[in-house]
C-alpha cells in the first residue's frame, strides 16, 4: 500500500526536527547557527508545501464546498433571514458548511483569491444592484433589506465595491 503524504510529510518533519535537535545538542561550532537556520527555513518550506497540497487533493470536495457556500449566500440573500440576523457572519456560514473558518477563508483564498468575508459582500452587492436595477425602493429601504442598521453603512460598502453610490448605480440604469 503506498502511504499517504500525510505520512510522508509527518516523516518528513520529524526528521527535520530530530536534525535540528541533533545540532542543538553536538559540540556548537561557527556553523552551528546557520544549519539550525537552514533546518527550520527547511521545516518552514514544507509546512507551507503540506497546507497548500491539502487544497489540491481535496479538490473536488473542495469545490462542492464552493458549491455549497454559493447555494447558502443566494437561499440567505433570497429569504426574510438578512432582516431578523442581519448579515451573515464568517463564522456562521463556516459552521453552517461544516468547516472552520479558517479553513474555509484559506480554501477560499486558494480557489478563488478571495477570503469569505469577500464572497458575502460581493453576494451582497449583487444583491444590492439587482434591487436597485428593478425595484423602486429607496437606497434606506435597501439597505434595510439586506440587514444593515445605517444606510450609510450600506451606501460605503457598495460604493467602496463598485466605485459608484448607490444611486449613481441605479442612475446608470435611466
């Protein structure tokens, strides 16, 4: 059976840190710093090399999480839940995903480059552009809708995203 690279990475940084300790423990010489140096930039590396590679041999777990997380935002943004919760949080759609926050704000910076804070604003700007495109609600009754307590709130998010207030938006629509 061939081992997984959980096993080979555990391996692998066993032995880094059993040379490091070797180092640590022999006679200290002019060079004894540098290999000890060289050991943890080493033990680094791979770190970073075993986190990223989860993302890839889960990929397509991966993606139906993706899937999952955009069925959740559109049911959230579609139903009455922005007026009585307000706005999603992280955590929330994390646990709701059954992922740790953490996880899924890394998952999502490596599929997407974006952190899930991102991916609900952007779900919420899409929101937002679609209610001012075809309602005639004003910018407050907006942003009530979509959970915020201050349409100032609302109206500096939308234009620190699409570059244009809200109502510079909806004029583009006349």
């Amino acid at each position: 059976m061939k081992p997984c690279f959980f096993q080979i990475g555990k391996k692998t940084l066993n032995g880094i840190i059993d040379n490091i300790r070797q180092e640590y423990h022999s006679n200290i010489d002019q060079f004894s710093k540098q290999i000890i140096v060289s050991h943890i930039e080493a033990l680094l590396n791979y770190s970073e090399r075993f986190y990223h590679r989860q993302f890839i041999v889960r990929e397509k777990a991966n993606h139906q999480i993706l899937e999952r997380l955009e069925d959740l935002l559109t049911r959230y943004f579609d139903n009455e839940e922005l007026l009585s919760k307000g706005l999603p949080t992280v955590q929330h759609i994390a646990e709701t995903l059954n992922v740790s926050p953490k996880y899924l704000s890394g998952l999502l910076k490596v599929l997407t480059g974006q952190s899930t804070q991102q991916h609900i604003h952007d779900k919420l700007i899409e929101k937002a552009k679609e209610k001012l495109s075809t309602t005639h609600l004003s910018v407050s009754e907006i942003a009530y809708e979509l959970g915020f307590e201050h349409s100032q709130s609302f109206s500096k998010l939308f234009k620190t995203k699409t570059k244009l207030s809200p109502l510079e938006f909806r004029q583009s629509f006349s």
